[in-house]
C-alpha cells in the first residue's frame, strides 16, 4: 500500500538525574574504562522515585508542541509504545489522552520491546494511509532504570530512561514511508524477558525478580544474524541501495554491537546515527530520541531518506525507510 502518512513532528525528553560510569562504579564491581570499551557509553539519564513512563512521553510530547508551534487538538489516536508502563492498567497512551485533554482521539499501548517505536511507526503509517485515521501522536516512553538488577554488573550499566515523540498525519502527496520489514523469533524469548503473572516459559522456570534478565551473548549473536540480515531485505525489496540511504539509525543496544552490524554490512560509522553515549539503551525510545536529537542538530535535513532498525526483547525486530519531510 502507497504511504499517504507524512511525519510532521518530532520531540524528545530525558529525566534530569545523571548516571555516570563513576556513580556505576559505586554501586557494582565495573570501571569507566570497562564500560566505555564494552559499550561506548559514558552517562545514562534516569527517572526520579516518582518520575514514570507517562511523565516522560508528556515531557517529550511537550518537547515536539514547543518546537513546531504544534497544534493537538485533532489528533485521533494515541499510540505509546513502553515495556515499563506506569500500571498494568490504565495504559500510557489514555494518561496522555487525558493530560493533553485530546477530546477525540483513542489510546493504545503496544509492547514490542526495543522495537517498539518502529512497530508503532508503522501501525501509524497503515491507519492514516487507508484514512481510519488522519492525525496520530506516537511515543516511546521507557524507565528502564526502574526494572534494572543493579546487581548484574553486565546489564545495569546498559540502561537508561527517556522518551520520544511524533506525529503522523495523512496527506495528499507523497508520504514519508517508504518501506518497512519486521518479524520475530519467540522461542528465543528466554533470553531477554521480564516476569510478569507467569513465571515459566516454554515449560522452564524464570529467574523471578521482576527485574529485567538477559542472556547477552544469545541476544547479541541474534542481533548481528537478524539486523545485517533484515537491513539486506528492508532494502532489496524496496529497490533501494545502500547508497540511497543518508542515515542508518538503529537501536542503541551497544556500540560494539552496532559496530558489528555495520561492519558486516559495509556501512562506515559516520553514517550511522545513535543515542547511547549520554542516555544509554532506552529501549523503544533509543530510536525517537537519536531521531529528535540529530534533527534538533541540524544532522538529518529535509528529503534526507533514514533507514530505521530495531530489534530486542520478544525477540522482535523491525525495520523502515523514510523519507524524511521536515
């Protein structure tokens, strides 16, 4: 189906509170130099005691308000994507629906991890391009820091909390999307998970904290597999070439891993956008915030075409290419 959905704004938000690798150094047996080799990240941004997810898309939403004069009145739909929702229920995305007083517009949560901003994308994309919908805000919002073992020295120094912003709205010329690729592999789900009602998966006991577990050798063998693999895909069956992209912008896992991906693909780095030096892995806002960032910075400029990919727990992933219109 032809995109008649056109992004027309974007926002990001990150808590005040700063995590250094020395503050991680305080709290489990790590080091500056360990971490920055590992992982290429410096600080992480982290939510106060009573700071949520829903603050956070608020804070973002009211990021994207303030630098596009930005009318929500008519928005129609609200979607958030979050794997650490304020409650069970009510979601996110009717918290924000009452916080911007938006009279007229539905509200939905979706879960897939640190792909969730693109799946989310691309909900918003086939909604308004078949005119059930005309105006949709999307948000990534995670606080990660709040389902982070702090005790597992090789996951706590990854994670960060923030949160981003944008709208998709119809229109009659050309839209911004321009191809998209997804999938999943759910029996490979114990190597990223959090407990929730169940603690058994696929007929194992889970390790039953509530706290976020991850095997990071499993996850990080099937991201290099599954990301180089679905980038391939995203582009040949959308005829396009790796030199038609202007910026690959993917999940902020880890920098090493991301090197790896693009080392495989034979992309240089300085093509590659990511926002895991000062914020860390934000999960499903890693993409909205290098997205909002590199905008704000004048680095992605109109009619730039960016090649989207993320990927995390489910395990799920989820690629997209856009025509940037801004």
């Amino acid at each position: 189906m032809e995109s008649k959905a056109k992004i027309t704004a974007i926002g990001g938000y990150v808590p005040e509170h700063i995590m250094t690798n020395q503050d991680l150094e305080q709290i489990v047996d790590t080091s500056d130099e360990w971490i920055v080799r590992r992982t290429g990240m410096k600080e992480r941004r982290i939510a106060g005691p009573e700071e949520f997810a829903s603050d956070l898309a608020c804070g973002a939403i009211r990021d994207l308000v303030k630098r596009y004069s930005f009318d929500l009145s008519d928005v129609d739909l609200v979607i958030v994507s979050t794997t650490t929702p304020d409650y069970g229920f009510p979601s996110v995305s009717a918290m924000i629906q009452a916080a911007f007083h938006l009279e007229h517009a539905g509200a939905f949560d979706l879960s897939a991890a640190c792909a969730g901003f693109e799946y989310a994308l691309h909900v918003a994309n086939g909604l308004v391009s078949s005119g059930l919908n005309r105006k949709v805000l999307v948000v990534a919002a995670e606080t990660m820091s709040k389902v982070t073992d702090y005790t597992d020295r090789t996951t706590c120094v990854l994670l960060g909390d923030g949160a981003g912003a944008a709208v998709i709205e119809q229109t009659e010329s050309d839209g911004s999307f321009l191809g998209a690729y997804m999938g999943a592999d759910g029996s490979l789900g114990k190597a990223l998970y959090r407990t929730g009602l169940s603690t058994v998966m696929n007929g194992e006991v889970l390790i039953n904290t509530g706290k976020m577990v991850q095997n990071g050798r499993e996850v990080y063998k099937w991201a290099v597999k599954t990301v180089t693999t679905g980038i391939q895909k995203l582009l040949e069956e959308n005829e396009f070439q790796f030199s038609d992209i202007d910026w690959f912008i993917p999940h902020s896992a880890n920098l090493r891993l991301i090197e790896a991906i693009f080392e495989r693909l034979n992309v240089p780095m300085d093509k590659v956008l990511y926002s895991l030096e000062y914020y860390g892995n934000t999960s499903s806002a890693s993409i909205a915030l290098s997205l909002s960032e590199a905008v704000k910075n004048g680095k992605i400029k109109k009619n730039d075409r960016l090649l989207l990919y993320g990927f995390g727990g489910g395990l799920c992933h989820c690629g997209q290419i856009i025509q940037w219109g801004i």
